[in-house]
C-alpha cells in the first residue's frame, strides 16, 4: 500500500493476531497465578479484584449517565458497553444497549426534549457518571472507617480496598479533560456544554428520530426508515432533516426523480442554518449513491464537500465522500476518507460501511497501480466483513473478494 496516503492505517484484527493476544493473556494470568501461588498473602489478590470491578464499575458509570438523562426528561436512544466486535444487542424500552468486546470505554447518546435549561442538564448528565464512582469511594470508605490498607487485611477487606480503586480510577480516567476521536471526556464535556449555543440543543430536538431513521438506511431497512422519519414528522411537522431523509428513502425505494423533487421542495439551502444545510447536502448525495445515478456523482461529489467544510469531522459525510470517490474509480480518495472515518467511529453501522467499503476500495487498488499490499488488505477487510450486519447488496459485492 502506498504509505504516502495513510502510513498507519487501521486494520482489523486478523486470526493470528486474535491468536496471540489470547497467548499472550492467558500467559499473563499464568504469571500472575504463579506470582501469587509463591509466597501467597491475601494482598496479592487486589490486581485481581480490581480488574473484575472494572466491568461492574463500567456498567454503574454509564447507567448513571443515562439515568440522570432520564431524571431531566430527556430522550436515551444509546447505551454502548465496551469497544470492538459487537457481542449482544438488546432493548431496555426505548434505549438500545450494545455490549462490545472490550470493556475498557463506553458511552452514552441523550437527546433533550426542550430547551429549557439545556446547558445545566447536559452538564448534570455528563457528571453523573463520576459522581456515582465518587458515591462508590465515599461507600468503602465509609465501611472501611477511611483507614489505609495495612498488613494483615482479611480477603474481604481487600476486595473492598479494590473497588475503591477501580471507582477512583475511573473517576481520574474520566474528569481529566481530554477528547479522543472527536468525543470529549466527562470532565470535558461539563464545562463545553456550558458553552453551547441553544441552537444546537434545538436542532437535537428531533435526533431520536434522525438517528433511527438513518441506522435503517445504512442497514437498507428502507421501510422501516420510512416509517420512523414520518413518525418524527408527525411530532416536528416541517422539519427539513426528516423531510430529506425521507426523500433518500423514496431514492433506496427506486423512485429518483420523487426523491430529487422532495429535496427540490425544501428551496434553497441557502436559507437554512449551517447545520441542517450540511445535512441536506448530505441527503443528497446519499440519495444520488442510492439512485446509482452516475451523471450526478460529481454533483454529488460537491454536496457533501460543502457539508465537510460546515462540518468538518462528521463521519458520516465523510464516508458518503469515500463512497462517491469508490464510485469514481478513486479508489486512493475513497481508502483515505474511509480510512480516516474507520480510525474515528464509534458506532458498528458506521465501523461496518468503513469495513465493506474499504474492502471495495483495496480491491480496486490491488487491480490497478497497486499490487501486493492492498490484495492483502481486500481479504482481511473483506474477512472481518462476514462478521458483521451489512444490507444484502453490499454483503454480495464484499463476499465475492472472500472467495
């Protein structure tokens, strides 16, 4: 691959190196037990109880985030546990809840349901989370008559020193302000959210409709896209988003020229905010990808680099600008916006595209000025893909590389 356009890109974890990191941690608690079963003292269990308190204090910290968005009355669309392959999927009501395979990190998506207030809410629901491991701290503490460890502690004392470990450093991890790959830490994201504009919170007003109808169309659920961006129209009548989502919608559905038209209804972009302009571009070119309306891809091409340059790390434009580039026949344009996104996502829709797509775009690199390294690449991509909930279509094209 030619480094001159990605020297560190992201790949996915291959078999043998699934294989030696499942070497080498069974090597490290093997260690550790023989550390341990030589000279045994009941303190050298507290790594132990630390690292097995991290999970339960993980699910704690983000169950308070979302318990304090609903306190305030706001809408949690989101709750994502760990990080990697998605392991189990369930409903909690209206709340989606995503185990991953590394419970390290997790997060939250609240949306508010009014304005009023907005700044001080988002702040409440940001602190949250390090106020119930703070809760946790004062509760062993407490129970531990705030004395330190000494020789000579019992197993339980210990166990109970660890879980005020594992809440402190998850206090430390998460007040320190900080942002990785455009998501600011807890400690960030309270005081920022003093500092956002009400504009913002009023243009989320409608998100749980937003991103439900958005997931089914990057899923191709065109039917149940549909419906959710008509159900928010019901309740935020004239909204221009959900107007040209379902305008995509008609496009997924085979009907262009309907949805070229509904996008033509809304008047001149110029008129709406950045924000939802941006969006709108970004509508379409979606709807252009759907249509498979080659005479429009530069046109397209265009619309979603001025969504870019509106919002310059949105993810989802960017991998809409890796796609129309893949549809070129850019296939070096289409790895380095795809690529770029695959570092940053968080979410598994948006990680799957990065996969599939980028299977798609090595292929075309291997076929054409670029022998060798993007072969390779095409197939592992193309290995992780099977793994992964892609609409029918792009399965297809993705499964023919595998073999």
């Amino acid at each position: 691959m030619n480094g001159d356009y990605d020297p560190a890109p992201r790949l996915p974890v291959s078999g043998g190196e699934r294989t030696f990191v499942v070497v080498l941690s069974v090597g490290f608690v093997g260690l550790l037990v023989a550390d341990m079963a030589q000279s045994f003292s009941p303190s050298k269990l507290a790594v132990l109880f630390v690292l097995a308190f991290w999970v339960p204090m993980l699910v704690l910290h983000e169950a308070a985030h979302a318990l304090a968005a609903r306190a305030v009355g706001w809408h949690v669309s989101e709750i994502v546990l760990g990080f990697g392959r998605e392991l189990l999927r369930f409903r909690i009501g209206e709340t989606r809840v995503r185990v991953r395979a590394m419970p390290i990190e997790g997060y939250v998506v609240p949306s508010p349901n009014t304005v009023e207030g907005a700044r001080l809410k988002q702040a409440w629901i940001y602190a949250a989370g390090p106020l119930s491991e703070l809760l946790v701290c004062w509760f062993v503490g407490s129970a531990l008559d705030w004395q330190w460890p000494a020789a000579g502690d019992s197993i339980g004392r210990i166990a109970l020193q660890s879980l005020g470990v594992a809440a402190a450093l998850g206090v430390l991890c998460t007040l320190m302000p900080y942002s990785t790959r455009g998501h600011p830490s807890d400690g960030l994201g309270i005081f920022a959210s003093l500092l956002v504009p009400h504009d913002s919170f009023r243009q989320r007003l409608c998100w749980p409709f937003l991103a439900d109808a958005r997931r089914h169309l990057l899923r191709e659920q065109v039917a149940l896209a549909k419906r959710r961006a008509s159900a928010g129209l019901e309740q935020f009548p004239g909204e221009p988003r959900l107007r040209g989502l379902l305008a995509v919608c008609q496009s997924a559905s085979g009907d262009a020229q309907q949805a070229f038209d509904l996008l033509e209804e809304l008047g001149p972009l110029e008129h709406q905010p950045p924000l939802i302009r941006a969006e709108l571009l970004a509508d379409a070119t979606w709807a252009v990808l759907f249509a498979r309306r080659q005479d429009l891809y530069s046109d397209a091409q265009r619309a979603v680099v001025q969504a870019l340059e509106i919002v310059p790390d949105d993810l989802h434009y960017q991998i809409l600008l890796g796609r129309i580039h893949l549809e070129q026949g850019r296939a070096e344009h289409a790895f380095t916006q795809l690529m770029s996104a695959y570092k940053r996502t968080r979410d598994v829709d948006q990680e799957a595209q990065c996969v599939a797509y980028l299977a798609l775009a090595c292929d075309e690199l291997a076929q054409s000025q670029h022998p060798g390294q993007p072969a390779s690449y095409a197939l592992r991509f193309a290995s992780a893909a099977r793994n992964l909930d892609l609409p029918p279509q792009l399965r297809q094209r993705v499964d023919a590389l595998a073999r």
